[in-house]
C-alpha cells in the first residue's frame, strides 16, 4: 500500500496539472523566466543554430514575447541541450507547464526517497512534504522554470542506488547533477577518490558514459555546439551586452564579495573561495577515507560547494541543499527531541522567511550569508542527534 505522502504528492502534481490544463496560460509568462533562455537555446540547438548567441536568443525569446532589449542567456554547458531540446520540440507554453509539473513531481518523489534514504521514521513520512514546500528555493525553481530538480533527482538518484551497489546506474543518475557541475563541485573529485579507493570503479563508468551520451546528443543537430559555447565563454562580449555575462553579475557567492571589496574587474578572484573549498575537501577526504558512507558525506559536500561556488549560486539553485535538510529532519525524527525539534523548525522557518525577502530585493547579494547559516545549522544539529551507519541493500 502506498504510504500517506506519497499519496498527498501525486495529489498535490495532478491538481497543479489540471489547473494548468483548464487555463495552460496561467503560469506561462515568459518575462522573467529561465525557462525561456531554455526553450529558445533548445530550440536553436534544433535548427543547428549557435543557442549561446546573444541574437539568437534575443529573437526566439522576442518571438515569445519577451520585451527587453537584452536577451536571457544560456551559461550551462551543451549537455543539458538534450532535455532543453526536447522541451523545444513542442509550444512554449505547452513546454512551460509540463515543466512546471515535472518540476514538482521531480522534487517532492526526490524529498520522499530522502526521507526514506536517511532512515526517517514511516510514520512520520508526511513530514517531508511540509518541509519541500516551505523550502523556498523549490519555489523559487519553480517560479523561473529552474533545471535544478533534474539535478536533484540525480543526487538522489545516486544516493539510492550506491547503496543497493548499482554502481552503472549510481554513476547514471549522477550525470544528471553536471547540468549544473560548478555547484556541486566537491562531488566530482570526491566520487573519484572513493571509486578507485573502494575499486567501486563501476560509478565512474557510469557517470562518463551518461554523460558521453548527454553531450553527444546535441550534435545530431549542431556539430559545433560545443565550440558555440567555448566562444561564449572564451571571448570578451561586445560592450553593450558585457552586463549580461557571467562574469559581470552580482551573484550571492563569497567570490562576488572579494571581487566587489577588492578588485572589481578581477573575474579570477571569483575563484579563491573555490581554491579554498577544494583544500578543505582534501583534508576532509583523507579525514574520513577509512568510513566514507555518502549518506554522511554528501550533505555536507553540497553544503560545502554552494558556500564557496565560483559564480551563480542564486537562492533557487539552494534547492541542491534538500538532502541536507532531510538528513537533518530524518536524524531529528529519530531523536524526537521537542527542544530540538522547535529550535530546529525555528531556524527553517527564519531562513525560508529571509530566503524569499531577500529574493524581492534588486539584487540577492545578501544571500551570500544564507548558505553557511544552512551549513552551521546542520553541523549543529547533527552533532546533536545520533547517526545510524547506513547498511547496503536498505
């Protein structure tokens, strides 16, 4: 029998799908919207066009509707053309709210197999839909049409299957994490290490030939594709389009603060926060190199990699934070601790509040300071509740 959650998020995804079917323009816009670089970028890839050309994308997002002089632009490498592609093979708007649907569905099945992956109680399993939908940045994804439960479910999707040793499909599932490879940066070496360590050498093979297939994918119809990007990202934009790059934009990282503070037009110095983290990660690899178990690890490498990303990292893309959050409130649970738990719902509750003050501001600079509080508030809590060594084929 299917459990109350489950129950309640197939609910919750059918009625957002109905109401997007009886008005499919509701949620639609196209202002404002990731979705729309996405769609367009998709779109172009399709027709064997550069999807990283600033023109390109003005005039499909125009044709959209989209109204500003500038276009939205695509910074994520080729491979995540395949789904992009997809999309574009049908209306804008159709595309739009299937994947809005898929975007619930995709994070409320990843919070419930969290919850069960860190061994929160059954009964309690309700617990994990109020905790996804007060996430702020699961709604912040969805507002701007976000890849990121793609890359969520292939956390996740890890996690579950590294412990039934899986390993093809573990290393599988994780490809789908490198749509967005700059946020989770510590997981990369991390896997590496661990798979030649623990000759769970299978992992890495499946990573490498998901990911082989998600770049070739958009060459069917653009061989070039991946030298559009290069350009992209290699040569200096024209001066009237350099606020639009990556490298001029005020994004909520440690980085951005170094570079404001000390050398505006130093994009490089984006990068020590990320030299840093990647110190700490060898320490924190050969600290642990006897017991690495993901279900203890990986929280804190995402935690980890989103404090100190070299660029990006807006409050949306938190939504890589949620198996932190539900290792948390699973470890929580266990303990049944009042105290606890009260302190612990006070603070997500104050960081969802700040998450989406913050978000209404000109600019999200100030939650460069949100993710380390996530960060000191998970070391604290679990340092405070016990941990139950995670078994294979759980």
């Amino acid at each position: 029998m299917p459990r109350f959650a489950v129950v309640i998020a197939i609910v919750l995804v059918l009625t957002l799908a109905a109401g997007l079917a009886v008005v499919p323009t509701s949620l639609g816009d196209p202002h404002n919207n990731d979705f729309t670089a996405y769609w367009a970028a998709g779109w172009l890839n399709l027709q064997g066009r550069d999807p990283y050309a600033a023109a390109n994308l003005l005039e499909v997002e125009r044709s959209l509707g989209w109204r500003p002089s500038n276009p939205l632009m695509l910074w994520n490498p080729p491979w995540i053309l395949g789904p992009l592609m997809l999309a574009a093979a049908v209306d804008f708007t159709l595309a739009r709210n299937i994947w809005l649907v898929l975007q619930l569905a995709l994070s409320l099945g990843s919070g419930i197999a969290l919850w069960r992956y860190f061994r929160g109680p059954a009964q309690f399993e309700w617990v994990s839909l109020p905790l996804m939908l007060l996430f702020a940045p699961l709604f912040l994804s969805m507002k701007y049409g976000q890849i990121g439960p793609l890359c969520l479910v292939g956390l996740t999707g890890f996690l579950v299957f590294e412990r039934r040793r899986n390993d093809l499909l573990a290393g599988a599932m994780l490809s789908l994490a490198a749509m967005k490879p700059h946020l989770v940066y510590m997981v990369w070496p991390a896997v590496l290490m661990w798979s030649v360590t623990g000759g769970r050498w299978k992992v890495p093979v499946g990573l490498v030939g998901a990911g082989l297939a998600f770049a070739t994918a958009p060459m069917l119809t653009n061989v070039g594709v991946h030298g559009d990007f290069l350009r992209m990202t290699s040569d200096p934009p024209p001066p009237e389009l350099a606020g639009l790059f990556i490298t001029q934009q005020d994004s909520p990282t440690l980085g951005w603060q170094l570079r404001k503070w000390f050398a505006p037009g130093l994009f490089s110095l984006q990068y020590v926060p990320t030299i840093l983290g990647m110190a700490w990660l060898a320490w924190y690899g050969w600290r642990h190199r006897r017991a690495w178990d993901w279900s203890q690890r990986l929280p804190i490498l995402l935690l980890a990699s989103l404090c100190t990303a070299a660029y990006g990292a807006w409050p949306a893309d938190s939504l890589l934070l949620l198996p932190a959050v539900m290792a948390a409130s699973a470890s929580l649970a266990r303990a049944g601790s009042r105290n606890l738990i009260v302190i612990a719902s006070v603070v997500f509750l104050g960081l969802t509040l700040a998450t989406f003050a913050i978000e209404r501001q000109t600019t999200t600079e100030a939650y460069v300071w949100v993710r380390p509080a996530y960060f000191l508030a998970y070391v604290m809590l679990m340092r405070r509740t016990p941990w139950e060594p995670q078994s294979p084929h759980s």
